[in-house]
C-alpha cells in the first residue's frame, strides 16, 4: 500500500480508470421555453481500478443520469468524460463500440432488462459476438459456460436453454451481469443491482460482483438508496443532494463520521436496529428542491438546519478533512469554526477519525 | 404456568386470525397462497409483519379484511374483531356483505400497496379526500372541506394543498394523502400495505415518525407490512415473519433482533448490513424463497435452511412454543428444533440466544 497516494490508502491505483470532470446535464422542460431541469450539475467522479464506488443520495438526485451519461446512453450538456485520461467524444463508429465494451452497465430491474423471448444461450451468445468478434464453434460454448459459472450459476448446462421466465430474480441478475460480463469490460455501472431482488437474495449479488471486481480489477460503481450496503460494499463512497456531490470520501469515514448536513440527516434518516434507545426523531422536514430553479447557494440550505447567511447566497466549494474526506459544506469552511462548534458541539465530525 | 413476563396479556386483543387460509384460483391449480395462519394483533400494538416477495403478506392483510380480489379465495379460518367502541364481537368472514359494508371503513382502513399512484391525476386532492368522507359521512359540504383541511394538517401538508392535483405533489407527499385518507373516519385498525417502500429513506424517516406520532395521538392499532425487517425492529412492538405462505416466527421486534429463533429469521437478519459497529461478512440465505406451485416436504424452507434433518423433510412444523418453553410464553416459532416431540439435534446456539446478558448458551431440548 506504500506506493499509493499518500492522502488516500483506499485507492488501488493512482490515474483513474473512468472519470467525469464538470460533468453537466440539463434536460429541457416540455412546453418550459428556454427553462431546464438541473438533473446533474459540475460533477467530478473517478472510478479506479479494483475499486468500488457508492453513488448514493435522495431519490431524483441524478445517480441514474450519471450512470446513462457515463454509459454514453444520452449526450451530456457539457463536461468531460475521460477514459484512462483521455476525453470521450465519439459517438458513433469503432472508437465509441471500443468504448461500450469497455464500459457496461447493469440495470436495476432484472425482470426487465432481459428480453423473455430468448434463452439465456442467446443473450450470452450475442454479447460475445457483439463485443468479441467471430470465433469457433468450440470457442465460443467453453466462453459460455466460463461466463455462467463466473457469476456461480452451475452447472451451466442447467442454465443455457432456460428462458428467463424460468429464473428466480436472482438469477436473472446474475445472467445480466454475465451478459455484462460478456464483453470483457473494465467498468461496471451498476444502477441500483439488487434493490428489485428479494432481500435474502441481495447479499449474495453484492458479494458476487465483489468477487468479480476482486478478479477481474474492474471498476465499479454502485448506485443504492441503502447507505448500510455502500457501506459493506464499496471502498468510497459519494453522496448527492439536487444534482451536485455534497460529500465523497472513504465509505467507512462517510458512514460513521458524515461531514455534510445531508449525509448527516440520510444516515440518522436509516433504520439502524442498534439505535433503538437512543433514537429520537430526527425531525427531518422539507421537501426535495425544485431541479428546474434550484435554490441559490448551498442547495440544501433550506431544509438545513446549520443554514448561515452565505449558505443562502454562495454555493458551497469542496472542503477536505482527512483522507480523501470532502464535503461541500461552509461549515466547514477555515473562517467558520466558530459556527461549526455551534453546530456540533465540541466533537467536529470527521476530527474524531483515528 | 408461570408467566415470567406478564406486559403481554394486559392487552385485548383487537383482531384474531385464526387459521386462515387462502387460494388464488378455482379449481385443481388453485395455488395455496396462505396456509393455516394464526396472528393476534392487540389494542394499540403496531404489528410488523416481513417476509420476502410472494411470501403472502398482502393476501393476508387483504383476506383479514374481505377485499381479497378474485380470483383469491377464502378457504377456511375465522377473523374475530372485537370494537373497543361498541364491544361488539364478530367474525369478519362470517358477516354479510351489508354489515361489512357498515362496519369496514369505519372500523377499519388500509393503505393499499402503491397507492400513492392511486391518487386520480384529474381531480384536486381535496375533492378526492371530501368524496371519500362524503362516501360514509353526513355533513355539510363545508364541513366535510374543514375536514378534509384537517387531515391534511395533520400529516404536515399544509392546508393550502387542498386546491393542488397529484402531480404537483411528490411522492412523499401523495403517501401522506393516502395516509390521511385512511383516517379520514378514525379507524380502530390500519393496515398500511409498504407505505414507504417507494419513498427514500429521508422520507420514509418522516412519514414513519408521522404514523407514530398519529397513533399516540388518536389511538389507532397498526399492521404495517413490509419486507424490511430493520425498518421494523424499529417500529413495531412485535413481529412476525412469514414465509412462503406461513408464519414461521410470532415476537416482540427487540427478540427477534437480538434473539431470533427460527433459522429463516437469524437468514434475514444476516442479509441486512449494519450501518453502524462493526462490519461483519454477510451470507444471505443460499438458494431463492420456493415456487408455491411446487413446494418442498415438511417444512418449506428445509431447502435453504442449514440446520434441516431428516425430520424437516417429513413433518410440516407448526408454529409453537420455543425450546424455552414457559420462559418465553408469549413468542412462538415453527421449527422442528424448538420441538420436544420431534428428534432433532440440541438447537444451535445462534437459535438459542437468551435476554440475560445477551450470552449463547448451547441448549439440550430435553
Ligand atoms: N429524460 C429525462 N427528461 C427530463 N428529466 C429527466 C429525465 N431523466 C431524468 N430526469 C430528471 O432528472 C432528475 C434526476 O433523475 P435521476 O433518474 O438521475 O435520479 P436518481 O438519483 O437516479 O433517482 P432515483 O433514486 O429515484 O432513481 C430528476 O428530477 C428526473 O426527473
Ligand atoms: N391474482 C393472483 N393470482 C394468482 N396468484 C397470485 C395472485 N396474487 C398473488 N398471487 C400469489 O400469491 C402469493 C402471495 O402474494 P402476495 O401479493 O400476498 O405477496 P406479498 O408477500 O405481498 O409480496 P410483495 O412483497 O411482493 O408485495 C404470491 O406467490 C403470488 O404469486
Ligand atoms: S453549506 Fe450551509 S446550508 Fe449548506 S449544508 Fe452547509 S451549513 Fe447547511
Ligand atoms: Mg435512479
Ligand atoms: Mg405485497
């Protein structure tokens, strides 16, 4: 671990594999004239290696747009996406398919995302062929049957001939992933895996895309609603609030020490059975903001309760506390610790981290 | 007998299910749905009930209630409500449709699965809560929109909302309508079918704390169903777990977490990753929850359970004491381990976890 970056322990590699610099998109309003919907606004994401990131944040904040626009689904406003360092434009030809098979993404819904008019051999068959070219006869069955017991789904011959109407849910996702699987990719984008699966089933996804990355050193990224499972999951974590990054950093530090008000609010927000006695009410108020005329400044500030003048007028910059540990929060800002020990007494968040 | 702890019987009960079974389908591939479930949900309890996709927990709550679509059917069992109001004593099941039809709203009200989509997108939200009222009230207009006004108020929407259309809403704030709406005749009993699961957690943090708050306040009985058992532990005063169309486990939400006793629940438990303390690995449950069309021998989750014997495969466990017998006489489980009668090996210390100092003591069932 020596020869990493010595700010971040976590990460596996220095140079990102997949990375959006100021990355933008803004939809148009329907019969809205000029007006747009702010989905995702100046987002800096880095994806390494052997590593997995959690995408996590109130439901609307822009996780999915950012997952579509970094599997080149739909144009981005303005930004830049980076592959090993260098800028993505193509959108078409040899260079974008490169792309794509490098690049693959899983869906949330396992039931949909598979076509149930073809068997599991046909949806493993096709992404071979697209993404991999003409290959023998023999070549191509030993392929299949790798990919089925990659993703533990043995024997495999049990598996081929099915259609997906024959699968459990698990199942079913497992085949998705193989599919993803498929093309030899170096990134996963996996936008909410397991939250369709039936809860006994979730763990065994997670830990087999965890063995997968382990293996392969691909680079994921994990979108959830479930801050527990980025968590157990992934090695950071990013927190989104209306369209902006509030909060990034080791998912261990996010979890247990959140810098920002949201994250704050998001973890005191989860059902956490080990808190019964101390639990009072979080007193959670508000409504998620408009996208379309987002509130100036901070865009959290009107339901913060920590709230300050600038809050109401200035967005809010990345601040670092330790290892990789950011939060775009004024409080914590050099010239406000006067309002942060007003705010959380005399234990800071994120001072407290051996 | 000896009852060591007595803080349960105090409480009437407010709705029995006894041995209630129900079919989807009419003739040989009629699939069993619920099988045999008893469940007693008592005067100002909030009862969770979890289970995986498919276990039965709709057509459960449905069925206890008479609004079983077709082609679901009643097979047998009873549903005994027992008013605190009137003191009246009845069988739902056994109630003609003109006494349901009385009885129902007022006595009972469901938030049904998804309905924060059922709102209908053409009307105002005020009209839609004052034609449910004027459904089963007499009063003046006006005084059903002061009404109408005054449930909204009391789940945080401020009253100028009454004029907006659904859409104009988020979804939050459409669950909380669907939530005013079922108390618009302050019911005794409130089923609330996943009234949360679309929701993110900010959200779902705010309207549970609503419920509780409500419940405290008009002293309403609850049923909230849900497939996430941690959201329960912390909600409801107790639990029961169902699985593939039965209950396995009936008990107080601090034992089921701390205590479980059937293999299935110590499973989901060890699904959930903890937010806080320290980061454990995590198995799931092998395998998939079974098709009710071709369910296993003797006890359906035998196939995924790590403890099954050849007595699994044979007898069909019935929900029953623990191996603790008289100690713990309000809690009960299906397992053929917590069974004197059946030959099963000592129950595994995870099973057999006891309040007192939180300590695993390998028990002998004999
Ligand atoms: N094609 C589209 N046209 C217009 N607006 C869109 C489109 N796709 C998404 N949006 C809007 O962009 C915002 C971000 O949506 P997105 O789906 O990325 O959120 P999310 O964080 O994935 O939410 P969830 O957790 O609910 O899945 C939302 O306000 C959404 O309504
Ligand atoms: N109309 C129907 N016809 C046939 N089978 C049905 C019908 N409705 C439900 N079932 C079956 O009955 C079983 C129980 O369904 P139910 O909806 O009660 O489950 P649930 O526990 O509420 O699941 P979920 O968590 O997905 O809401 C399922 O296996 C389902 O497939
Ligand atoms: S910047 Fe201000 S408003 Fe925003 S989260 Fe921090 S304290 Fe709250
Ligand atoms: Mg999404
Ligand atoms: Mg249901």
């Amino acid at each position: 671990m020596s020869s990493h970056s010595h700010n971040d322990p976590d990460r596996t590699s220095d140079a990102p594999l997949l990375a959006a610099r100021n990355l933008t998109k803004h939809f148009p309003v329907k019969g809205g004239g000029s007006r747009v919907v702010h989905a995702v606004d100046s987002v800096d994401i880095e994806l390494h290696a052997g590593e997995v990131v959690a995408l996590v944040g109130e439901s609307g904040s822009g996780k999915s747009t950012i997952a579509r626009l970094l599997a080149k689904l739909m144009p981005h406003t303005s930004g830049d996406i980076l592959l090993e360092g260098t800028a993505v434009t193509a959108r078409f030809g040899r260079r974008f398919r490169n792309y794509c098979r490098r690049v693959q993404m899983i869906l949330q819904d396992p039931f949909a995302s598979l076509n149930p008019i073809h068997r599991v051999r046909y949806v493993l068959t096709r992404s071979i062929s697209i993404h991999r070219g003409r290959m023998s006869r023999d070549e191509r069955e030993r392929m299949l049957r790798e990919l089925l017991e990659r993703v533990d789904l043995t024997p495999p011959e049990r598996y081929l001939e099915k259609f997906p109407h024959e699968l459990s849910g698990g199942q079913r996702q497992r085949v998705a992933i193989a599919r993803a699987l498929g093309a030899d990719p170096e990134v996963l984008l996996a936008d909410e895996p397991v939250s369709m699966l039936d809860v006994s089933i979730r763990i065994g996804v997670l830990n087999l895309l965890r063995d997968l990355k382990d293996r392969f050193h691909l680079a994921v990224l994990y979108i959830t609603h479930d801050i527990a499972s980025a968590r157990y999951f992934a090695d950071r974590t990013v927190v989104m609030y209306a369209g902006q990054i509030v909060e990034r950093g080791p998912s261990e530090a996010v979890t247990q020490h959140p810098l920002h008000p949201y994250t704050q609010l998001l973890i005191a927000s989860a059902p956490d059975a080990d808190r019964l006695e101390e639990r009072e009410a979080t007193e959670a108020t508000g409504e998620p903001p408009s996208l379309i005329s987002p509130p100036t400044g901070c865009r959290f500030h009107p339901r913060c309760p920590f709230a300050m003048e600038r809050c109401r007028t200035d967005a809010p910059p990345m601040f670092s506390a330790e290892s990789g540990h950011e939060s775009a929060c004024w409080l914590y800002a050099d010239d406000a610790e006067a309002e942060r020990a007003a705010a959380f007494g005399a234990q800071t968040p994120g001072e407290a981290q051996a | 007998m000896t009852i060591t702890t007595p803080q349960r019987t105090q409480a009437e009960p407010l709705l029995e299910i006894r041995n209630l079974s129900v079919d989807y389908g009419y003739d040989d591939d009629a699939v069993r749905a619920l099988s045999n479930v008893n469940l007693t949900l008592h005067r100002g309890e909030i009862l969770g009930l979890a289970g995986e996709s498919g276990c039965g927990k709709s057509t459960l709550a449905y069925a206890a209630t008479r609004l079983l679509p077709p082609p679901g059917v009643i097979t047998g069992g009873e549903v005994l409500f027992t008013s605190s109001r009137s003191r009246e004593s009845g069988d739902l099941l056994r109630m003609s449709d003109k006494q349901l039809r009385a009885q129902r709203w007022r006595d009972t009200a469901i938030v049904f699965q998804g309905s924060m989509n059922a709102l209908n997108p053409v009307y105002k939200v005020g009209k839609q809560l004052i034609d449910g009222i004027a459904a089963h009230e007499k009063m003046s207009r006006s005084a059903m929109r002061e009404r109408a006004a005054e449930l909204l108020t009391m789940v945080g929407i401020s009253a100028d909302r009454l004029d907006s259309y659904p859409h104009q809403l988020s979804g939050g704030m459409r669950q909380r309508v669907m939530i005013a709406m079922a108390l618009a005749l302050e019911p005794e009993l409130v089923i609330m079918d996943e009234p949360t699961t679309a929701l993110d957690v900010v959200m779902q943090r705010q309207i549970v704390e609503q419920i509780i708050e409500l419940k405290d306040k008009l002293g309403f009985s609850v049923i909230f169903i849900t497939h996430d058992v941690s959201l329960l532990i912390e909600l409801a005063d107790r639990i029961a777990i169902m699985y593939a169309g039965e209950i396995v486990e009936d008990a107080g939400s601090r034992e089921v977490y701390h205590e479980p006793r059937h293999p299935y629940t110590a499973g989901l438990l060890h699904s959930f990753p903890p937010l806080r303390g320290p980061k454990r690995e995590l198995g799931g449950i092998p395998g998939s929850p079974p098709d009710l069309l071709s369910l296993p021998s003797g006890c359906r989750f035998r196939t995924r359970c790590p403890y099954a014997v050849d007595a699994c495969a044979q007898l069909v466990p019935e929900l029953g004491g623990t191996v603790f017998g008289d100690e713990e006489p309000h809690r009960s489980v299906a397992c053929h381990l917590h069974d004197d009668a059946v030959d099963t090996p000592a129950v595994p210390a995870e099973l057999a976890v006891r309040p007192e100092g939180r300590t695993l003591l390998g028990v002998d069932p004999r």
